[in-house]
C-alpha cells in the first residue's frame, strides 16, 4: 500500500527537483495523499524506475501481489502467465552477473526481486489444438504482458516500484532459474524500492492514438 509518508516524500522530491531543474515538464508535484490511491492515480505514479534502494521482499507480499495480478484475463482464462521470483541474494546475484546486460543490472541494483515472467504456450490463443487466428503464439504474449500490466499495478499498490526488461539473455535466465523449457519467457521485472525522483516520460497525444467513428 501506498502510505501518505511514502507519496508525499515522493511528491516533495519530484518538486524539489523540477525547481531546480527550471520545472521541466516531466517532473510533477503529485497532491498528497491520505491512505491508499484512487486508480488514476495509481497509473500515474507508476513508472518505470531505474535507481532502487537496498530492500528486502517477503515471499508472502510477492505471493500476494501474484494473486491480484491473476485477476487480468485471458483467453478463455487459460492463464497461462507464470512468475519466477528470485528474492534471495544468490538468485540475483547470478541474474544480475550473467543473464542481464550491464545497463539493466545497473538499473536493477538493490531491487527486492526479480521476477522472470513466461508464458505456457499452445493454449492461449488455440480453438482446441488448433491456433484461432493468424496471431498463434502472439495471444500468450499478450495474455502475458495483460498479466504483467497488472503485476506492476498491483506492486505499486503495495508500495513497491518496478522495471519491466524485455532486454535478457532467455538462455542464463531459463537456467538460474529452473524456467522449464517449453516455457516462453517474456521479461524480467525488477521489484524494489525507488531511490529516484518521481519522473513522467512523455506520452504521445491522445488524437495521435485513437480514431473514434
Ligand atoms: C516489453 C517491455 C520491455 C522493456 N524493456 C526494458 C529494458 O530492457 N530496459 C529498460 O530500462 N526499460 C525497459 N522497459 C521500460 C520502458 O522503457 C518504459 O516502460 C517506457 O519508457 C515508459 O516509461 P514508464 O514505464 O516510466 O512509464 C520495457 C518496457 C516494456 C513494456
């Protein structure tokens, strides 16, 4: 859960640093917050971040914050999405020397976890044994980044801050963490706690994105 103490340091970090920066326009004072956040602004404050804090997760919270992920759909509630959360050092240790590139480990330094998330394929997206439609696999990995858009939700709803990497070595990460092989594996999440000022990029207008007839 977000706290009212954690939101408005964040919110008082983000406007000391927009003073100091001319107040560039991805740096936004947030309205403080009583207890948890209404889901608008969930989505606002969640955003990828790159520089995390030393912190530790318990298995129990990561176990929860799969659970409310599990409520994203999918194809016929095939849930196919499956998390491998290391959150002890070793595990990570290795994940961060072999099986990510050195701009996402650093990234990644002192998250609380980092969640390898694959998908089961040859059921997502199939009528019976046989793909519906010309988007076979493709219907997994959309379950899979459903599954993940909630993961990071729900995360931040806990007051944990991630970073999505779609940039891994598939192979070291399969191995480190006993992916089975059939398993299709979509990122590698960062879990942690921000150690960054709240930061906005930029978004396309929305005239740009959507045509309504
Ligand atoms: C499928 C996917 C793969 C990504 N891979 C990486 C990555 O390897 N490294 C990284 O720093 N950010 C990665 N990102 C984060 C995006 O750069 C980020 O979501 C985007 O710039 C929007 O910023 P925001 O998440 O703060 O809103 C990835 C995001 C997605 C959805």
């Amino acid at each position: 859960m977000i706290t009212r103490r954690t939101f408005v340091k964040k919110a008082s970090l983000a406007a000391g640093i927009a003073a100091v920066s001319g107040g560039v326009g991805c740096f936004e004072n947030k309205p403080h917050k009583e207890e948890t956040m209404k889901f608008s602004e969930l989505i606002e404050a969640r955003r990828s971040v790159r520089k995390y804090a030393k912190a530790e997760i318990s298995k129990d919270e990561m176990a929860k914050i799969v659970e409310e992920a599990l409520n994203a759909p999918s194809w016929k509630n095939t849930e196919t999405t499956r998390y491998y959360a290391a959150i002890g050092d070793d595990a990570k240790a290795k994940i961060w020397s072999d099986a990510l590139p050195g701009f996402n480990a650093a990234s990644s330094e002192n998250a609380a976890a980092l969640v390898a998330v694959t998908f089961v394929p040859g059921q997502s997206g199939y009528m019976g044994n046989t793909p519906a439609n010309e988007l076979g696999e493709m219907w997994g990995a959309y379950d899979c980044g459903l599954a993940s858009s909630y993961f990071v939700l729900a995360a931040k709803d806990h007051g944990w801050d991630t970073l999505i990497m779609g940039i891994r070595d598939t192979a070291k990460v399969k191995a480190i963490l006993n992916i089975p092989e059939k398993e299709i594996l979509t990122s590698v999440i960062a879990v942690g706690k921000s150690a960054q000022p709240y930061f906005k990029n930029p978004r396309k207008p929305v005239a740009e994105v959507l045509k309504v007839v």
